[in-house]
C-alpha cells in the first residue's frame, strides 16, 4: 500500500442535467445506454495533465494538476455534449485544493466543494471556484466572470465563485425536452406541442404524450 500524502490537486466534477427525469422517462437501460457514451465522451476530451479518476452514475471526478488544464477539458466536454444528438446537458465545477491521496484515491473536503460548485452550475454552465482561480498565473487566457460568494450546506465559509467563458447560450442551437431533459435540435426534434402560446420540443412521441396529459407538471 502505497503512503498516504497530502497534496494539492485541481479537481473538475460534472454531471448530466436532469438526469433523474431521463431515467424516469426513458427508463434505466436508456439511461444506462447515456452515461456509457458520456464517460466515452469525458474520456476523449482527457488531456495529458488530466485523469479520470472516479465515475458514480453520471457524474465524473477528473483530476489534475493545473486549473488551465482542466478549463479546457470543461470547454471541450461542454462543447461535445452539446454536439451529441439527443443528449442532456453537462454542467461543471472546478476546484483546487489540498487532499489526501491513497492507492490513486482521494479524501478531503476539496471534493465536497467541486461537487457542491457542479451542483450549483446550471445546465451547460461552468463554474470555478476562487481557489482554482488562484492558481492560474495568466487570467487573460480564460475568459471568466466574478459571481460573487456562495454558502454551501455543510461547508462552513463562503466559496467564491466564477464562471468561465461568461455568457455562453445553446439557446441558438438547442432546445430542451421538458420531459427528460434531453437536449434537441429544433429542426430535426420528433414532436412539437404549443402550450400557452409556447412551443416545446421532444424526443419522442412517448415525452410528448406525457407533456400532453400533465403540461402543468412539466412548465413550472
């Protein structure tokens, strides 16, 4: 067994937005069937200084060494997942910080905070935190906007947030099944339901059933 150290690393946490609903709506082989191709989606935007180091269900644990690094690994999934047909969003948060380190595992409250900043993100957002900020010696590289402070449940100082390459929309490009999640390309979705003056787009014929019957359950 190799001896436990501490040490610093950059941590990036993503997950897939609403995939709970997808499950619910396609079922678990489906949903099984999506994160397959998405941990073969993580792994094609790996770099040389990044390592998959955890996969639980649909989230992901990279590690690295620099927040540079790791941002472009963000840029490049978001970028990917977007591009996938018939998929649901990423979203994103980078954090550095001291942990422990055994047999290629890691322990330590820096994951809690990656973990709480992807949870934060919004679908297709990245976050990162001041932490990781701090070690990128050239910000003039990354484009990124200050949020301000978060206070996250059962991290006791507030987290400094920022969101990189600020102001990035799919709004253009994509739009979202209200059923499972999923994102679609406008032109080429299988159904289209107005409501209320609204057009939603699905999937399938089975979301757009399940939209028709409970509309209020889905446009809250």
């Amino acid at each position: 067994m190799e001896e436990t150290k501490e040490i610093q690393r950059v941590f990036l946490i993503a997950d897939l937005s609403g995939y709970t609903a997808l499950t619910e709506a396609h079922g678990s082989i489906s949903a099984a069937q999506i994160v397959k191709r998405y941990i073969e989606i993580v792994q094609e935007c790996l770099q040389e200084d990044s390592q998959l180091v955890e996969t639980i269900g649909d989230e992901v644990i990279i590690v690295g060494n620099d927040t540079v690094n790791l941002i472009q690994v963000a840029l490049s999934l978001r970028e990917k997942v977007e591009n996938e047909p018939n998929f649901p969003a990423v979203h994103i948060g980078i954090h550095a910080g001291y942990v422990l380190e055994q047999d290629g595992q890691f322990f330590g409250s820096a994951i809690n905070v990656a973990s709480r900043t992807a949870a934060h993100a919004r679908a297709g957002q990245i976050l990162g935190t001041e932490a990781a900020m701090k070690l990128v010696a050239d910000k003039s590289a990354i484009s990124y906007l200050p949020l301000g402070e978060m206070h996250f449940k059962n991290i006791a100082e507030p987290i400094s947030l920022f969101e990189i390459a600020a102001g990035h929309s799919t709004s253009n490009i994509n739009v979202t099944d209200p059923v499972c999640r999923m994102q679609l390309k406008p032109d080429t979705a299988p159904g289209r339901l107005n409501y209320q003056g609204q057009n939603y787009f699905f999937c399938s014929f089975e979301c757009a059933r399940a939209f028709a019957s409970r509309p209020e359950t889905y446009t809250k």
